[in-house]
C-alpha cells in the first residue's frame, strides 16, 4: 500500500503511523512526540521530587532526540520527495512541529530537573529558528496548495501542534529570562508567543470541532492526536503560570498579569473540559467499535497532554497559590507515567520485532 493510499484509506485524517513497515522513507512525521512526551513526564516527576525517575526519563528523552534528529536527517537526505510532500501536506505537515514542541520541552527538562542552563539556551534557539521554519513552511503549504484535500480529509489533532510548538517557545524562554541581565524584552517575546498560542488554539479548535459535528467520523478516525487539544490548553497554561512567576521582571508583563492570570484560568478549565471527552471517544473506539489497541507512534500524541496537565497544575497552584488542587497533579502523574510505561513497553517491542529485527537477520 502506497502513503497516500494509506491516507486515503483513513480519511486522510492521519499521517500514516511509524508501524506501516515503510522504514526510513516512510518515517512518522510526528515521532518527536516521543520526546515531548518523556520530556514533560520527566519534570513532572522532577516536581513532585522523585528525583530517580525524572534523571532516568530525561536521558531516554535526550537519547531519543539525538536518535530522531539523525532519523529525520537521514530521510531529508535520502527520501527528499517524501519528505517534502509529508511537510507540505494537510494531514501530516502539522506533525512535524512535534519537533519544535520536543527540542523546547527537552530544553525545559535539561534546566528543571539538571540545571544545565547553557544545553536550554541552545535548544530554545534551535527551537525558536525551527519554529519560524516550520510554521512558515506548513503554513504557506496549507494556504497556497492546489489542490486541497476535502476538510474532513485535511484536518486533524495534530493541527493544535500550531498552539503547542508556538507555547513551548513562551515555556522554556520564560524559564531562561530570569538568567539575563534585562530580561523585559525576552519576556515581551514570551508573552506574544503565549497570546499568539491562543488566537492559533481558537482558530483550530473551531475547524475541529466542526469537524466532529457535521462530518463523517469513523472510529478508525477517533485518534490519540485529538488528546493534543487537551495537551494546547495545558501547555498553554504552563506558559502564562510560568509569566506570571517572571512579572516582576517586567513592567509590562507585570501590567498584563491580571489578563494573563484569566487566560491562565481559561485554559485549564479548557484543557479539563476535553479530558471526559476524549475518554469516552477513546471508550467508543476500542470499546464500541472494537478497533485493536496495539502500539502506534500516534499515542506518545496522547501522552504528552497527560504529563503535560500535571506539570502545567502543579506550576499553576505555584502561580496562582491555589491549595485545594494540590492532587491533581500527583493523580495525573501516575496515570501519565502508566500511559507511558505502555507505549515505551509496545515501543519497544516493535523495535524488536520490526527494524531491529530485519538488521539482525540481514547481518
């Protein structure tokens, strides 16, 4: 089956998962979820002070971005029609700001949970300049390609990536200001990303929630990208709970804390609002209709916003001092770190059973 046959099949609803035995041409546009998701476990492990466990995650999260960067590479040089075709498409192109996304969460944990200061400052400049690329890139793609694919076949979960890769620059440049000397004006920066996160959130999740009302959706349509509409609030809320710790560097941002500290509410109550939801989608897909759970690239998709809504919690109760939610985080973390501990089990396996395997035999 060829990649755009796959799509076809499914709507065009999904980029074609890592598990479709395409190799390196074929390659998951969105793997860097991978690290976004064992980034942001690891801080909210690091947190909650279970030290061990956040050390250990970060460096699969590190190992697995220097794995991903040499895949990714690897493919541009040697399948560059695909690839270009994967970045300049409605249904995948969105996917590839997982690698934003993953460099500046990888970025947030080196500084949290090691304190390496200098590898956060590196890779939030790499993340700041491929946010630029890519945004740009899918962008004009998706504005300028003729012809466009029917809505229900363009539109999909990974669409919010708009609101998280552009929120994770607010995240870890938020945590780097306080290291300058005059840091007003990397926080003026911080908040455009947080508010532009925002506005791109709203334009998003209103082409996907009509998409959900008035299309055609099949449970094989029904995916752990969705989760990320979840996952954009809560990053969203880390960006201004973490503005709003840095408002005394700022007269500005200090004026704009009663505004940040509303939106901040907004989009936690948000971010909790889909969690009932896409647990009964997810109950419906594999309950109801009876679509097999095995291991899919897509779920680390699903991941990131279960770690990623204990983390923005618990810097939220800092933020704003709220006490009586001081178990959320704690519960989240656990279902997190089991959602995880699956995926990594079935991740492995494929890798086992799959690349790893032919190598083996081929030798």
């Amino acid at each position: 089956m060829s990649d755009h046959q796959a799509v076809a099949d499914n709507g065009g609803a999904t980029p074609m998962p890592a598990t479709s035995g395409h190799g390196l041409a074929g390659l998951f546009p969105g793997y860097f979820a991978l690290v976004m998701a064992t980034g942001i476990v690891a801080i909210a492990a690091a947190q909650q002070s279970i030290d061990w466990l956040a050390e250990g995650l970060f460096g699969i999260a590190f190992l697995a971005y220097v794995v991903l960067i040499v895949l990714y590479l690897a493919r541009l040089v040697r399948f560059p029609r695909p690839f270009v075709s994967d970045l300049t498409s409605h249904a995948k192109g969105p996917a590839f700001l997982t690698i934003v996304a993953g460099t500046n969460v990888l970025g947030s944990a080196a500084v949290v949970i090691e304190g390496w200061w200098w590898l956060g400052w590196t890779l939030w400049v790499v993340g700041a300049a491929l946010w630029v690329v890519l945004m740009y890139t899918i962008l004009a793609a998706l504005v300028l390609r003729d012809p466009k694919p029917a809505f229900a076949q363009g539109i999909n979960g990974t669409w919010f990536l708009f609101t998280v890769a552009t929120a994770s620059v607010a995240v870890l440049g938020a945590l780097l200001a306080p290291r300058l000397a005059s840091p007003e004006g990397m926080l003026f920066a911080c908040a455009c990303a947080f508010m532009l996160g925002i506005v791109l959130y709203l334009l998003v999740v209103t082409l996907v929630f009509y998409r959900f009302a008035f299309a055609e959706l099949r449970a094989e349509q029904t995916l752990p990208p969705y989760w990320i509409s979840m996952g954009a609030m809560a990053i969203t809320v880390l960006a201004g709970s973490n503005l709003l710790l840095d408002r005394a560097g700022s007269p500005v941002l200090d004026e704009l804390a009663p505004f940040v500290t509303g939106m901040v509410v907004l989009a936690w109550a948000t971010a909790t609002f889909w969690i009932p939801l896409m647990v009964i989608m997810g109950v419906w897909r594999h309950g109801v209709r009876r679509v097999p759970l095995r291991y899919d690239p897509q779920y680390w998709a699903m991941i990131f916003p279960l770690g990623m809504y204990s983390a923005a919690t618990f810097r939220m109760n800092g933020a704003l001092s709220i006490g009586f939610l001081g178990a959320v985080p704690e519960v989240a973390l656990v279902v997190a770190l089991a959602a995880w501990a699956l995926a990594f089990v079935g991740l492995l396996h494929h890798l086992l059973t799959g690349p790893l395997a032919r190598l083996r035999d081929t030798g």
